[in-house]
C-alpha cells in the first residue's frame, strides 16, 4: 500500500473525552502506522470565537498531554500546535486572494455560529479558509473528518481547484475525506453531540468510579421502560459505546440481550463501563506520566513543529514563487 500524506487537527478543549477518542483520536492512531501523519491542535481556530485568553495556553498543552497519552507517538508521526508553526497564518492569507465569499457565507457552521452572535468577527467567516491552509500547507491529499466538516473539505478542494487553476495547475492536491466507522458519537443524554460544554461527556483519564457514576443514568432505547421490555440495539447510544470499547463478542451479545431483554439496562452498562475502564486504564496512567514532565511534553512538541515547519518552508517557497511575491534575500 503507497502511504498518503494525512493532515487532521482538534481543538484545544483540554482533556479529551470519550467522544473525541472514538471519533477521532482512535483512528489517528491507527493511521499513524499506515500514513505519512500530521497531527494539529489547532490553537489558531480556537481563537475564532469568545475565549478565555489566561486559560489558552494550559489547554494547549492539555490537548498535547491527552494526543501522547492516546497513542500518537513523535516517532510515527507529527503532533505539534498551529501557531508554532507560522506558515499556516501566511498560506491562509493567500488562499483568501482566490476564496469566493458567497462560499464562505453559504457554510452551513458559520451560519449557525452567526446567528448566535451580535457582531460576527472576520475570523469565524473565513475558518473553512485557515482549515484549507492547515491542509494543503503540507499537501495532504486524506482528512479525516466527522460528517459536520465535509461542507468545509468541498471548499477545501474548491480552494484548491482555483488556486492551482491561476497558479499551477495540480500543485496542491484536492484532499478527500477519510470517514471514521464512529462518525458522531452522542453524549450521555443520548440527544446531542458529546461536547464538553452540555456536560454529557466522560473524560479520557476519569477515574473507575466516575465512569461507572456517570454511565448509570445515562439515556438507552426508550422503549426499555423495564428491565423485561426488549429493545433495539442500533438506537441505543450505549451500544454505539459499546461498539467503541467492547470486544466484538461481547457487542453480538450485547444486541441479543437487548432485543431479547435477556439484561437490564443496568447490566448492559455494567459491562460497558468495566469494559471502557481496561481500555482507558493505561491511557490514564501515560497522562499522569506526561504531566509530571511537562519539559518532556514541551521538547516533544517543539521537535514536531520543527520537522512541520521544513516542510511548510518548501510549500510556502513555491507558493510565493509561483505568485509572483519577490524574493527576500
């Protein structure tokens, strides 16, 4: 198999949570044994919207702390933060000279944000731009994505398209998305996407008890009023756990015991949780490891932004060449 460049970014939110690892993170790791790997926290993005400027910089490094504890591993792969790496800042620039803004005004998530907020800063309605510069700065031709980002990878390609249509043609490849099996993992409430800000989220490094706290009253099937009322597994947002943490035995199991009400509610999630513990175990430990050695953390990162940032000093040369931008020699 010829190895792919691979290019995916998250958010500086902290720790991460169950919904992250599955629907993101767990693939990452898996990719990084298969691709030529980029992994982003992507700083500047977070800056787009209302933030807390003293906390910033800490769930930074957080993030970093959770990426080494999941598995991504410096050796396999590049995991650095956004703006240590300025190119990204420059190339969005330029490609804003070729992004239509009727594209960007018509993205289905600036709409959204938009109409939330009384004055709409420039930054939330060019994100999908900075999001193409992430990529195509280091010409990733695969993005992993959830289903929510696939609008802003077509105008990712668009972007491309344009570019290398005034510039050169096929200099930048058109990246395309690389779904994961757990597209949108919902949070405890069974109703929304997990997210930290709805509190319906079990965090990566919670402790045995506070998974096992936080599972019990968690939404299954409605039509599981009692323990003796069968269900339907594939509506069940404890199931769709189950496919992410449980061995696929057990999931088989796990959906002949709900449509036969062969187990309670309760006995489903007992499973899940001592099932969810094992995996995350040795995840929480390497955390606490990389926290007691934050310099460690630190130099990890700082060593990946350097190698992101050669090859973004070869992209942004050409880019400049091919643009006309005089030489600064």
């Amino acid at each position: 198999m010829t190895s792919k460049r691979v290019f995916s970014g998250i958010q500086p939110s902290g720790e991460l949570h169950i919904g992250n690892y599955l629907g993101a993170v767990q693939n990452w790791v898996r990719l990084q044994t298969q691709h030529d790997c980029l992994f982003c926290v992507v700083d500047l993005h977070a800056i787009t919207q209302p933030y807390d400027a003293s906390a910033l910089s800490s769930l930074t490094f957080d993030m970093a702390v959770s990426l080494f504890a999941a598995g991504l591993d410096p050796d396999k792969c590049i995991v650095f933060v956004q703006s240590h790496v300025a190119e990204h800042t420059e190339l969005n620039w330029l490609l804003a000279s070729v992004t239509p803004l009727g594209e960007l005004e018509r993205q289905t998530q600036y709409k959204d944000k938009a109409q939330r907020q009384e004055s709409v800063a420039l930054g939330l309605l060019a994100y999908p731009v900075l999001q193409a510069a992430d990529v195509l700065l280091y010409k990733a031709s695969l993005v992993p994505v959830g289903e929510d980002q696939v609008q802003h990878l077509e105008l990712m390609r668009e972007i491309a398209r344009r570019w290398n249509a005034r510039y050169g043609d096929r200099f930048f490849p058109e990246p395309q998305p690389l779904l994961t099996k757990t597209k949108r993992v919902l949070g405890l409430d069974g109703k929304a996407k997990m997210s930290k800000s709805l509190g319906n989220t079990i965090g990566l490094f919670e402790s045995p008890e506070s998974i096992w706290e936080k599972l019990k009253p968690a939404a299954t099937d409605p039509a599981r009023k009692t323990r003796k009322d069968p269900g339907t597994p594939e509506i069940c947002n404890i199931f769709t756990l189950h496919q992410g943490f449980s061995p696929p035995d057990t999931v088989t199991e796990v959906a002949q015991k709900c449509r036969t009400a062969g187990w309670g509610c309760l006995d489903c999630k007992r499973v899940l949780a001592d099932n969810m513990i094992k995996e995350l175990a040795p995840l929480r430990e390497r955390a606490a490891a990389f926290k007691r050695d934050p310099a460690g953390v630190l130099q990890r990162l700082r060593g990946c932004a350097d190698r992101a940032r050669t090859l973004a000093q070869r992209t942004i040369a050409d880019v400049r060449e091919r643009m006309g931008l005089l030489k600064n020699v």
